[in-house]
C-alpha cells in the first residue's frame, strides 16, 4: 500500500468511527459532506480529528474546494 | 448576587463561584438580545463584590462557546438604515460591548473562561477577556473577520497583542484560519487542555482553587499582571467603524448571510 493510500485509508477508518458509518461503505472518491451527512461544524470537528491523529497542522483554507477523501489525504501528505 | 436566567444566557453564584453560561440557538452569536443580558450581567458582577471570587464563562450549546458577533442580525438591520444610521448603530454596539469586555477583563475576581466548539470572532474576544481560557481538546479558534471586509470589533486585536507574539497575531488575523486547542496552548492562548466535554469540570476545579486564596491579593496580583489596553481599543473602534462603511462590508455580510456552502464557517 502506498504512503498516500494508507493516508486515505486512516482518514476512512477515523471518519467511519467517529460519525459511525460503516468503513466499507466509504470510497476514497466519496464526497464525504454527502457521504457522511455532515455540516460546516462537523467538517471542522473532523479537521481537528485529522490533526490529532496525524500531529500535524492542517489550516482549513487548505481545504477550500476539497470534498473528497483521497484529495484530503493528499493535502495531509504535504504536511507530514 | 441572585441568580439570573435570559434569553440569551443565564449566571449563579455558589461558593464564591460565579458561572455565567451562554446559551442561545445556534451557537451563541452576540447580537442585541446577548448585549443587554451581557450589560445586566457586569453590572450584578460589580455589584457583587467579595461574594465573588471565581467567575467561569461557559456554554450550553453543544456546537460550542460562541461563533461570534449575530452577523444575520447586524446585516438585517443595516439593511432597513440609512448610511449615517447604520454606522451610528455599530458605534453604539461597539461602545457597548467593549464596556462589557472591558469590565470582565478588569473586574478583581479571577476569570476563566471554559470553552468547547467553536470560539470564533466575538466569542474568541469573550474568551480573551478572561484571565485564563481552558479548552476542551476539540476546541477551534479563528477571527474570520477580514473575509467580511472588517476587523475583529470586539476588543480581539488589543487582546490578542497583549497576550501572544506577533507570529500567531498575525497568521490567526491575517489568514483568518482556526487553530485547535493545542496549537492554542502552544502559542499561550490556552492556559489547560480538557478532555472532550471536561473544560467545565477542569474550570471548576482550578475555581476551587482559587476560592482558597485571599481575594484581595488575588486581585492585587491580577492588577499587577494584567492591564487592559484602553488606547489600542478605543483605536479598534474608530478603524472598524472606518472600514464598516466599505461596500466588501456590504458584499461580505450579504454571501455570508445568503450562503448555502457546506463551509460557511471556513475563511
């Protein structure tokens, strides 16, 4: 498994737990707003799970027009 | 000090305690209704005296402390104003709050403020005013302001110059983002890191602490560390009602009011 995909998959894994979805019905390429039925204040939830997770710092204009999860991923990478 | 219940928040006081709980839909925006409620509240504070020894400033609401100034509200009512009236009524409000901002941060007491969610903007300037802000781990500050064509109104810039160094001021300001509770603490805005849904509890343990000492080298002691940048606030005042006028103001609170992005929060 490459850096990036395992980056997506832990992303998968931490979303499915936290707003209990099923991880296998998650898809890199979901848009995960749609996918995980969430608002403004639950992206910035999860944003602050991300960050925790990966100990890194992840400013939120950086995810201006990213709704998906393998795009998250790659702007998680950047910061590792 | 009686105990107070509003519409926009509501404060008791037990064993030199005094907690004060925002608690309006959505998520606690500072409009008229949380102004006049705020007013009442550091009049009764003052009035209290050493009855008072620890005030905690906390929220009710599940998104978090407070997203700041009621912009629907600020927007609404400039809209049925005349120009010279609008900006009349924003001098006002302002004159207002900091009053209120300015009397919470000089007041002898210790103050905390406990927060969780969202501290954005108006109710990052609440949490300022205290002595020390313990946040809960999923806790996120930002001043969005400059994406409105403004600058935070409420006493934030004067505060946050005074409390941490120039390289945070000036990202949190100039980019508008939010930061989590422990890059907070790593930069000296956050005093303790509470697990999730525990700020309160940890607040009101360091409260019980407080209440041993003796109040008045309590507040000698806060004389001495802490003093409230009266020239720098009055400045806020005059550039935010400088730049109020701007048609980005107009065009900022308008997208803002209207929007229908799933990051409406996001700068």
């Amino acid at each position: 498994m490459s850096t990036l995909e395992k980056t997506t998959d832990e992303i998968l894994q931490l979303a499915a737990a936290h707003f209990k979805v099923p991880r296998e019905n998650l898809r890199a390429d979901d848009d995960f707003f749609k996918t995980l039925g969430i608002n403004s204040l639950q992206a910035l939830d999860l944003l602050t799970r991300i960050e925790q997770h990966f100990h890194i710092e992840l400013p939120d204009y950086e995810l201006q027009g990213v709704s998906d999860f393998r795009t998250l991923a790659e702007r998680i990478q950047s910061r590792l | 000090m009686k105990n107070f219940t509003g519409k926009a928040l509501s404060w008791r006081i037990a064993g030199g305690t005094v907690e004060l709980m925002l608690d309006r839909a959505p998520c606690n925006e500072i409009g008229s209704a949380t102004l006049a409620e705020l007013e009442q509240f550091v009049d009764a504070l003052a009035a209290a005296g050493e009855d008072a020894r620890a005030l905690i400033i906390s929220s009710a609401r599940s998104e978090g402390f407070c997203a700041g100034a009621d912009l629907r509200e600020l927007f609404e009512r400039s809209q049925a104003m005349a120009q010279r009236e609008r900006l009349a009524g924003v001098r006002d409000f302002l004159e207002r709050i900091h009053r209120v901002m300015n009397a919470i941060d000089s007041a002898p007491l210790t103050t905390i403020a406990a927060v969780h969610g969202v501290i954005f903007g108006g109710g990052f300037e609440l949490a300022l005013t205290c002595d020390m802000i313990i946040a809960d781990k999923m806790a996120r500050f930002a001043f969005p302001e400059l994406r409105l064509g403004l600058i935070p109104g409420f006493g934030g810039i004067p505060r946050l110059k005074r409390d941490i160094g120039n390289a945070v001021v000036r990202d949190l300001l100039l980019t508008g983002r939010s930061i989590n509770a422990a890059k907070a603490q790593s930069a000296g805005l956050v005093s303790q890191v509470a697990a999730e849904g525990d700020a309160l509890r940890v607040a009101r343990a360091t409260a019980a602490q407080i209440n041993k000492f003796d109040s008045k080298t309590t507040a000698a002691a806060k004389r001495f560390i802490k003093s409230v940048p009266h020239d720098e606030l009055k400045r806020e005042i005059e550039i935010f009602c400088d730049l109020f006028l701007q048609p980005a103001v107009e065009a900022g609170l308008r997208k803002f009011v209207e929007s229908t992005d799933a990051l409406p929060y996001l700068p």
